[in-house]
C-alpha cells in the first residue's frame, strides 16, 4: 500500500458532499461503501480526508469482505487506523453478520407451562413415551429426544440413554417428559424413582434436569413443582 495518503481534509468538502450531510440528505442507500465507512472513522483525522482513507483501506482489505476476515491485529496496523477504529471497524463488520442472520425463533423454556405446551404432541400420544428436551444455555430447545416407548419403568429403563444425545449436543439442561395415555397425569411411584435417577445422574454429568413432566389429554403434572424426585 502506498505509505503517501492525501493531505486534505473532509472539512474541505462542500457540506453537500460530505458523508453524512449526504446520509441525512439522502439516507444511508446513496452512499459508497467508502463514504459509510468514513462515517464510522469520524472527523478528528490530522490532515486526511476519511473519504479517502476509507477508500485506502478497502484497498488493503480487498473490499468490505475483507472486514470481515482480516485480523484485528493487522487492521490496526493499516496506515491511519490503529487499535480504536480498527476496533469499530470490526464491531461493525461484526453487526452486519448478525444481522444479516436468520432470526432465532425458538422458544425459551422458562416455565413447566411453557415446557408442557412445547410438548403437546406428547400430550396426545396413544402409547407412553419418554422424551427428553435438550437445551441450551438459555434455556432455549435443540431438539427433542424420543428415548424409550413403553411403561416408564426403572427397571426397564437405562439412565445413560436419557443424556446420550444431550452429552453428543453439549446441552446445558434438559427437561424430561413422559405421558399416560389414561388421561389422568398423577405421577406413579415408579415415576418419582426414575426422576431421581436421572436427576442423580444429571449431577454427575454436569447436565441440570430442569424438570420431569407428566403429560395426558386432561393436563400436567411438574414433577419438580411438587418437590417429587428433585
């Protein structure tokens, strides 16, 4: 790159061609991509024009792209940036993937309510199942496991095959949930032993199980709420 940059300054610009009189004036879409980056590089340049250093600095990058993939550390080195806009170059570069993203719409699991409704095709269910919902760290579902079909029985039951998929997913929590068929979701005692099972487990892998459900056509029972197995 060469080390000569111009020496006037965006004050010299008529103020109809300066960057952001022409944001006001005719919104962000009229402008350069070196023009929306001298925004972000701000006035206070000894000597230089932002217009023209913006333009400098896309050519070391190789275009906006480059914003994005080139190191902080070597952003900062580019002839009239430094650590403080090469830091608000990448903060910018950064917002514009995110918001670029696709929008997170999964539920947050905050309550047995909010659980019991995410799991209402259980509640339907002709036959038991026990499912297990991974989560993440806010509390927000990965995906749900179907673990065993069949009477929820300890006997019957391995507890590692509860936490196979929450361990290979690196899940923060899980939410267990099984139905009963009858219609009435009162927990059995078989119930209750393999709630502490899995919870027991669950502390020694790490894994918080916020909960065991007991869903049916007629309702829900939160086997936490009630202090049953917990």
């Amino acid at each position: 790159m060469d080390g000569h940059l111009p020496r006037y300054r965006i004050s010299d610009l008529a103020a109809d061609q300066r960057p952001r009189e022409r944001l006001a004036a005719w919104g962000a879409d009229h402008l350069s991509d070196a023009e929306l980056i001298a925004i972000l590089l701000g006035s206070g340049i000894p000597g230089l024009n932002a217009v023209r250093l913006a333009e400098a600095v896309l050519a070391a990058v190789q275009g906006v792209p480059g914003l994005r993939r080139i190191p902080y550390d070597d952003l900062r080195r580019v002839q009239g940036i430094g650590p403080a806009r090469a830091a608000t170059l990448k903060a910018a570069a950064a917002l514009a993937d995110r918001f670029s993203a696709p929008a997170d719409t999964r539920p947050v699991l905050g309550s047995p309510s909010e659980a019991a409704a995410f799991l209402q095709d259980l509640a339907h269910a002709e036959t038991e199942h026990l499912k297990v919902v991974l989560l993440d760290t806010r509390n927000r579902p990965l995906r749900k496991v179907d673990v065993y079909q069949g009477s929820v029985n300890s006997s019957l039951i391995r507890v590692g095959e509860v936490f196979r998929e929450a361990v290979r997913a690196n899940a923060a929590s899980v939410i267990v949930a099984h139905n009963h068929p009858s219609g009435d979701p009162s927990p059995s005692p078989e119930d209750v032993a393999v709630t502490r099972a899995i919870v027991e487990a669950g502390r020694l892998l790490d894994i918080e199980v916020l909960d065991h459900l007991v869903l049916s056509t007629t309702g829900f029972v939160s086997l936490k709420a009630r202090g049953l197995g917990f």
